[in-house]
C-alpha cells in the first residue's frame, strides 16, 4: 500500500497494525516512493541482556559432568 505523507502522519497507528499484519507500507511524498514501513527486527539472544558479559556454563565439558552430592541435595530440595 502507497501513502503520502500527510496520511502517512495522520494514520499512522492504523498503518503500524498494518505492518503488524504483514502489509508493507510505502511512504510516497508527490506520489514518489521515499520509505518504507516494515516490521522490525526482533533481537536475537536472551532477554535482557542475561550472559551478556559471561556465558551461562563455565568454558569447557566439566560443567557437562555429573553432580556433586552437594549440587544434588540442593537440586533435588529445590524440586520438591
């Protein structure tokens, strides 16, 4: 769909759930095309910015061993 800016300004709620819907919107200024309006980009990776810094598991497989009887008591206290 193809709107000038006028419209573009007026309606712009409408057209954003446009755009939600899957419909690209061109922005026209004198019936010629200058943007676009499409959906944003989702970001990738986890929330808020958890293991930005450092990773969930420590570097290397050790973390991929078995518990300790320590980890174990406290895992098996906190799933009952």
């Amino acid at each position: 769909m193809q709107v000038n800016v006028h419209e573009a300004k007026s309606q712009l709620s409408r057209l954003l759930e446009m755009v939600e819907n899957g419909e690209t919107v061109i922005i026209a200024r004198q019936g010629r095309p200058v943007a676009e309006l499409i959906p944003a980009r989702r970001k990738k990776g986890l929330p808020l910015g958890i293991a930005k810094d450092a990773p969930l598991a420590p570097p290397g497989d050790d973390w991929w061993g078995p518990l300790t009887d320590e980890e174990l008591e406290c895992w098996h206290e906190s799933n009952h």
